[in-house]
C-alpha cells in the first residue's frame, strides 16, 4: 500500500478554516468565540478557535456545525477529536488549527484567555467583534 502524501495548507486555508470554524460556533450560538496567534510560542498549531456553549446539546452542534463547514471549505478533517464522551471540552484537531468547544462552566474553570492573553487574535468576521 502506497502512501500519498497530502500538501500542507498554506497559511491563507488555514486562516480560512480557522475563520468559517468561528463563523460556524456562531452560527450556532457558540459565545465568545475568539480566535489566537498560537503559532509563534506553540509548536503543535497556528491557531485556537476557542467557544463556548450554555449546554451539552450546543456544544455537540457546535462541533459538528464546524466539521461540516470545514469540509464544505475543502479542508480537512480533525485529525483527532475529543471529549464527545461528556461534552464538557471537545477538540477538533485540525493539525495547523485546533478548535475548542466548552461547555462554560468548563471554559471559566481553564480560562484559556488568561493563557493566552499575549497571543495575537485574528479577526475572524466583519460582522462580529472578536
């Protein structure tokens, strides 16, 4: 069995990938959606998509809502994904992305935004302020 090797994305998929993953949690009700420059002080990605969701209901539409828009894109699919088992933080690993999905208890309990206050943030939407 042959292996194919797949190109990487090329910063601009990845950006709009990242963006249509933001679009998507809102789209969905997803609160507080932010997007962060991870890529100069974290090897494993470029970007965080960060959301949260009132409820695990949401937070499963949410992530699913964020597969079907990246695939819709022509991007990839997550690499890994975690936390459908309790949908309190699920991961979408998109390798030069990754997207988190919180329930908000759970965002308020790891606050990723003081982590990663620092970072950059990308301006996903006209229509939405970051």
């Amino acid at each position: 069995m042959s292996h194919v090797p797949v190109p990487a994305p090329d910063d601009d998929s990845t950006e709009r990938w990242a963006r249509e993953a933001a679009l998507a949690a809102h789209d969905k009700q997803g609160t507080d959606t932010v997007v962060f420059r991870v890529g100069e002080v974290l090897a494993v990605a470029d970007l965080f998509v960060v959301t949260s969701a009132p409820n695990t209901r949401q937070v499963r539409a949410i992530s699913e809502e964020v597969e079907h828009r990246v695939a819709t894109l022509g991007g990839p699919k997550p690499r890994r994904v975690e936390g459908l088992d309790d949908l309190r933080w699920v991961l979408l690993d998109y390798g030069d992305f990754v997207m988190h999905v919180f329930l908000d208890e759970t965002r308020r309990y790891y606050d990723l935004e003081r982590l990663w206050s620092d970072a950059p943030r990308l301006v996903w939407s006209d229509e939405v302020a970051p």
